[in-house]
C-alpha cells in the first residue's frame, strides 16, 4: 500500500534546491489528483487480494484473535481509554475503513496543510509569472505579488512582455519561470523584471520538499 502511495511523491525535480514555488505548486495539484484517483475501491480490491496472496504464501494468518495480555507495569493504574489497541483488518471493509482511505486522507491533507504558508493571493501572482499557467503575466494577479512587495507594474510593460515571450515560445526559449527572468532585461521591462524576481524569491520550503519527496 504504501509503494503505491509514496512512489507517488518521488520527482526528482522538485528535490532541487532551485524548484521555483510556481512550478512545485503545479506538481503538488499533479500528485494530489493521482492519490484522489486510488480512492475508488478498484484500488483497495487489488491492495487487499495482495495482501491475502502475501498471506497465503507464508503462513500468516489473515486477521488475528485471541485477547490481549494486560501489561503488567499498568496493573496499578485505572485505564479510562485503550491505548494502543489492536485494529483489526482481516477483511477488505477493516483494511479500507481503519488504513487505506485513512492514510490517503492525512497525505491529501498535509499537502495542503504544506503549502497554505503563502497565502492566496500571493500565491496567484506567483502563478501567473508561470508560462504554464492559464493566468500568465495576467494584469490582475500581477498586481497581487506587485503590491505585496509594494511594486507596480505597468500596464504597457505587461503587453510588450506578451508579445515578446509568445515569440520567445516558438524559438524554444521559454521553460519555467526563471527563463522568463532572464529573457526580461530590466533596461526594457523595469517594472515587470523586480516582479519576476520577487516571485522566484520565494522557494519551496525545505520541510515541504522533505515531507514530500524525502519522507
């Protein structure tokens, strides 16, 4: 189960220390709809007829019985809860309901949880300095990352900046966001050029690209 979920996360790209945050954003959305996509119970059929075959092989028994031993260190205390207690998953509902859907779930919710430091509106403006973005060098959520740093852009900038990247485009010269910043001189686009770099100023946190691609 977790082969198939962990091998998920591992992109050697986004282990990078130069990973732009735009670019990982788009991965991270990538990796979250292939986890939503082991939801259905396809998958848990399969992971839990593995599990059985594993089983069958080597002798072990498919869910196990028999009561649990009080340990003896907690025989002067009064339990109010269990702590610690066995969950069985001898059959395919336990294995979904108690591990599957569970751990899907917290990884589902911990990338989320991960990238929710920028917040939304800065981090629509760092998406439109993507050339992959369907919102690239759009004028409204440019003015997002340009006022969080107190900068402005010009409108007129933006447009020349279209023109010229489209052309940039077909010669092969546009990649990611840091080959926009480099084909932007400041001498032309002074306005747009520390907007570009600011975006590219904010990297995927270390403990992000750990958890993710790491573990």
């Amino acid at each position: 189960m977790f082969r198939s979920m962990l091998s998920t996360t591992e992109h050697v790209y986004l282990q990078k220390d130069s990973v732009d945050l735009a670019q990982a954003t788009f991965f991270k959305d990538a990796v979250q709809e292939t986890l939503k996509s082991m939801r259905p119970d396809e998958m848990a059929d399969k992971l839990f007829n593995e599990a059985k075959t594993i089983c069958a092989a080597n002798n072990i028994p498919q869910s196990l019985t028999g009561r649990r031993h009080k340990q003896r260190r907690m025989e002067d205390f009064t339990v109010e809860s269990t702590l610690g207690a066995r969950v069985q998953l001898g059959t395919e509902d336990q294995l979904k309901q108690c591990l599957f859907y569970p751990c899907l779930d917290r990884m589902l919710a911990e990338l989320n949880s991960r990238f929710s430091d920028v917040g939304a509106g800065l981090m629509k403006g760092i998406q439109a300095c993507n050339p992959a973005s369907d919102d690239f060098f759009s004028e409204d959520s440019l003015d997002l990352i340009a006022t969080h740093y107190k900068m402005s852009v010009k409108k007129e900038e933006i447009l020349v900046a279209k023109q010229f990247i489209t052309r940039q485009k077909r010669e092969g010269a546009v990649s990611d966001m840091g080959s926009i910043y480099k084909l932007l001189h400041p001498d032309m686009f002074p306005t747009l050029s520390p907007v570009l770099q600011a975006a590219l100023t904010i990297p995927v946190s270390r403990d992000v690209r750990y958890w993710l691609f790491y573990r």
